[in-house]
C-alpha cells in the first residue's frame, strides 16, 4: 500500500511538470530513456553514421550502458534519481522531443499523453523470450487493480516496438497487447555487433588484456538469471569444487557473471586459482560471448545472442518447476531451449564432455529468434525513424 501511495506522488508530479513543459515547441530531438543501454548505444551510433540533424539526449539509469560524452549534440542526464534538477530537466525533454527511445518499462508513461507528432519507440532489452513478461506476467496477478491499469496505460504509448523475428513480435503483442502494425520487424540493434569483424576482434584483444593467460583454454560463461531470494547469501547454485577437480586439469575455465547485485563470494578466484573467473561490468556480455567455448545459463536472454556464435550451450535449470510455476514460461522450457538441460553439477560435468553434439539445434534456434537480425538492425531503426 505505501508503494502504491509513494508511485502515486511521484507519478502525479511527473505529469503536473510534463503538463507544463508540454506547452512548449517540440524540437528535432530524440531522447533516450534507457536502463540497459545496448540497443540505444547502437541505434545512437547510426544516426550519427548517417549524420541525422537530430539532437540527442540521454536519460540514464546507473545500470545504462550507454559510452556517451555530454557535449555538442548530445545531453546526457541522471534519470530517476536524487537529483531534482535533473529530473526537471529529464522531463523537459521528454515534453519537447519529436522521438522517444526506450529499452525498458517506465512507469512515468503512463502519467502522460505525448503530442501527435511525437512517436515513442520500445526497443527493449532481449532479443527472445523463455520467461513470460508485461500482460503475461504471473506475478502481475498479486498486484492492484490500479497497477495492473497503469501498466497497460504504459504499453499503450508505444507506438512501436521493434522485434527482430515474427516469434517475437508475436509475443509483443501479448505482452504489451498491441495490434500487429505497431510491431517493427527490423532486427535488434545491437545484434549487429555478431556481423562486424572488426568489432568482434576488438572484443577478443580487449578480453585477452584483461586475462592473457586465457588464450589457449576452454573457456565457460556461466551467465545465471537474476533472483531476487539470491541478493544477500550470494549463493552459487554450481558445485565449483567439484567442477575445480574434474576439469582444471583439461584446459577448462569458467566464467562468473552475475548480477551486480548479487553479493557473491570474491574469493573464489583464490580458491579456484587459474579455473574461475569474476567478470563484472567491465564487459560487455557481447565481449564475453565472443570468448566464451561454452555458455551455461538458465532462463537468461543470453542464448539468443549467444546462438550467432554456433557454440554450445547447457542449461542449468536446477530450480525449473518453481521457476515456471512463478514466472511462467513462452513454450515447453526443456524442449525449446537449443541443448541440454540438467538440473545437478553432475549432470552438468556430462554434458560438458560431449557438448559438441548438441549443435544440431542452434541454427533453427538462431534463424527462428534472429530472422530479422541480420547485420542491418540498426540502420533498419534509422531508416524507419528518420527517412
């Protein structure tokens, strides 16, 4: 109940300032909104490739990705933090810019109601779906009537939302309840990375700095998803000790990526010496993948891309049915996903061995999430927007 009165003030303020700047002219200008930064980075990048007469500005969350100085054409701005002069000048921007980009859910939409001429566009932040989200969501159930409304207030302002295969732009419509011309089939943005050669080789020299003694082992990204009941224990739901003995001794290392948040034990690069490796931010998860022999995961998006690659993949689903009786899942989650699924480390170490022989499902995996991407996402966004 006191979340919903403290979204309530907040939304209420945000609309009174949004009423007022919005008497103001729209200008030719596009404002990012973005908490996870790839998709924008890319799309950001191509306009200035085609030299768009377009201002930029950039209202980021502190996970936002986004490599962007403020200067010249571009503004970029704290979003939704403790700084009221930002925040004022966040939504001065919203109200007066012709384009709109953002790459997550953003509660202040549904307190405001945009000009005509203003388009507002989604371009998310995954390139597939395993687990239900937006009007799909389990979970939403357990909320108010009143936040159940204000998220499809919020999905209604986009006018379009850009997918980068028919089997996403489906669930698009589920999920935000949209009719099928607001979906753009133009691939996703920063999908256009696996094209570039250059980048990927920048990708690889840059991973290789940080870990030289790496060149020549085969290497696992263990790429969990998020859990809410894991922010404090840090627990690793891997048997690392077990993994230690078999596998240190054939040339294996692995990769942990967790979330941020997670407060993970930091010592286990000392325990595990020349076998596990922290990996932060620091990396892009592009940068990762690029390294990466063998992807471990769950329920991640991470396969999607990974799935360029043509390289193994298995998936730890230790938790499965709880994980689907509360998330819920787009399709049958062990049938689907493109390799194995074990749900114990000893499991896990078989599948290792022979991972090879689980490649005969990427590519209709690929082709069936990817169709779309091809090299030309960003350009595609561009082109559509501005041309």
């Amino acid at each position: 109940m006191a979340k919903e009165f403290a979204i309530g003030i907040y939304l209420l303020c945000f609309k009174i300032l949004f009423s007022i700047f919005k008497l103001f002219p729209l200008q030719d200008k596009t404002t990012f909104v973005t908490s996870f930064g790839d998709n924008c980075q890319y799309i950001a990048d191509e306009m200035d490739k085609q030299d768009i007469p377009v201002q930029k500005v950039f209202l980021m969350k502190p996970s936002s990705l986004i490599h962007v100085k403020d200067g010249g054409k571009s503004i970029v701005l704290p979003f939704e933090s403790k700084n009221i002069m930002a925040l004022f000048q966040s939504i001065y921007h919203i109200a007066t810019s012709k384009w709109i980009i953002i790459d997550n859910y953003f509660g202040f939409l549904s307190a405001i109601s945009f000009k005509k001429q203003v388009k507002c566009v989604q371009v998310w932040h995954a390139a597939g779906a395993v687990k239900q989200f937006g009007a799909k969501d389990p979970s939403i159930q357990n909320r108010s009537a009143a936040a159940r409304k204000r998220f499809l207030k919020v999905y209604d302002t986009f006018d379009y939302v850009t997918a980068g295969s028919d089997r996403m732009a489906e669930i698009y419509q589920e999920s935000f309840q949209l009719p099928a011309s607001r979906i753009l089939r133009t691939g996703i943005p920063r999908t256009d990375f696996f094209f570039d050669e250059d980048s990927k080789k920048m990708a690889r020299r840059a991973f290789l700095a940080k870990f030289p003694e790496l060149e020549h082992k085969k290497i696992m990204l263990y790429a969990p998803t998020f859990r809410n009941d894991g922010l404090d224990d840090g627990k690793i739901a891997l048997d690392l000790e077990l993994l230690y003995k078999e596998l240190h001794d054939e040339n294996y290392a692995i990769l942990l990526k967790l979330h941020p948040a997670v407060k993970a034990d930091h010592d286990l690069q000392i325990k595990f010496p020349g076998f596990v490796y922290s990996v932060t931010s620091e990396f892009h998860v592009n940068q990762l993948l690029i390294s990466t022999d063998l992807l471990i995961t769950d329920y991640s998006s991470i396969p999607f891309e990974f799935s360029f690659l043509n390289r193994p993949m298995i998936f730890f689903a230790y938790d499965l049915a709880e994980y689907e009786q509360e998330r819920g899942f787009w399709e049958d989650y062990t049938t689907s996903m493109p390799g194995p699924v074990v749900s114990t480390t000893k499991e896990l170490l078989r599948e290792i061995r022979f991972s090879d022989r689980s490649l005969v499902k990427i590519a209709p995996f690929n082709q069936k999430w990817n169709q779309y991407s091809a090299g030309a996402s960003s350009r595609n966004v561009v082109d559509y927007l501005f041309k």
